[in-house]
C-alpha cells in the first residue's frame, strides 16, 4: 500500500513541480588542479598557487538553436540569459559568468578535422572586484572518435576520450593575469525537480 501511495507521489510531484519548463537545463560540476598561476600585478594577493583544487559547475540548455546551422560539423549555441554559464571556485576566490549580461558559449566540433568540445564565458565577474576577460575549457580529439555530430550532449563528455587543453580564466590588458587548471572530473548534477523526486523516491523505499 505505502509503494503504491510512493508512485502515486511521485506522479503527482511529475505533474506539479516545474519539471517541463527546466527538463532541457543541463548542469556539470566539475573539480580540478591548477597547472599555471600568472598573476604578475598581485591581483589575488597570493591566494592562487600551483596545484590548487578548483571546483565549478557551467549549465546550459540542450533545446538551444545552433547559430552556425549551414556547416554540419560545428555547432555554436550561444545562452544569453540566467542560469546558463559557469561558475568557478579557487578557493575563496569565485570567478563566474555574470547573470546579468550572459555571453555564454557551448561549441561543438565534429570531425573538422578533429572534435573539439568548447565552453567560453565573455561576460564575467569575480568575487575580489577583478576584471575577467574570460573564462573557457577546450578538450580536443585527434582520433575524432568521441563525438557523433555537432549536436549538444545530454550528458557529461567522458574524459577518458579527451585531450584535456585545460580550463583557462584571463584578465583583460592591464590586469595582467592568466590562471590554468587541469580538469580531473566531471559530474552531470540533477535538476532540483529531479533530485526531490529521488528523495521522495528513497523515503519510501526506506519506509517499506
């Protein structure tokens, strides 16, 4: 009796929560080391040194129209508004795409000659006050075996089939600035609609 009140939750929750209007969102965390530390004016203050953990998540919408649709094997799908971007953490430091004049770009490259997966950020603020030009992460591979068309992915990219070019934050002319991480893992998130459902899923499981 409990598991079947259990589905008939879960179904009415389907119905009810803002599932439809947010199922396209695709959300990745990611965590990394930083290899390259260039802050020549000390904007930072020392906080960023070698081999810092960083930690970040970048969303974007798989129902997003490719602008480059007449060559089928680059697609660019630019996001303009909140909550698409990417969001970093150094530390105390937070270098993130800034939600009110989004410019976020998720590029994907099939067999040109290579496939190269691309997220670049143009419009960013970081949490000290300090200028950032921009924010990107470049995988590469040469086999062109790990995309099957310029299509957004639904899920992560499995690292496994990239070169990792490494996620790159840069400060405009003057800042002087040039940070660098290898990314060792990424994660898809659940939307939040979804993550509720599979508590509500497990409650009653546990319940049985």
């Amino acid at each position: 009796m409990r598991t079947g009140r259990g589905i008939l939750l879960a179904v009415l929750l389907c119905g009810f929560l803002p599932v439809v209007s947010s199922a396209q969102l695709i959300t990745i965390g990611f965590t990394g080391t930083i290899i390259r530390a260039d802050d020549l004016r000390n904007v930072f203050g020392g906080q960023i040194h070698l081999n810092d953990t960083i930690t970040g998540t970048y969303s974007y919408n798989t129902s997003t129209p490719d602008s480059n649709p007449s060559d089928m094997s680059i697609g660019d799908y630019w996001h303009y508004t909140a909550p698409y971007g990417i969001s970093v953490y150094i530390g105390d430091l937070v270098f993130k795409t800034n939600s009110n004049n989004v410019q976020f770009l998720v590029e994907i490259v099939n067999n040109d000659p290579v496939d190269d997966y691309l997220i670049r950020s143009r419009s960013n603020i970081c949490s000290n006050g300090a200028l950032v030009e921009g924010i990107s992460w470049q995988l590469e591979d040469y086999s062109s075996t790990a995309l099957s068309s310029d299509a957004l992915l639904t899920t992560v990219p499995n690292l496994a089939n990239w070169n990792d070019y490494g996620l790159t934050i840069t400060g405009p002319i003057g800042w002087d600035y040039l940070l660098r991480a290898d990314i060792t893992s990424v994660t898809l998130i659940p939307e939040p609609a979804t993550l509720l459902l599979i508590v509500f899923g497990a409650v009653f499981c546990k319940r049985r």
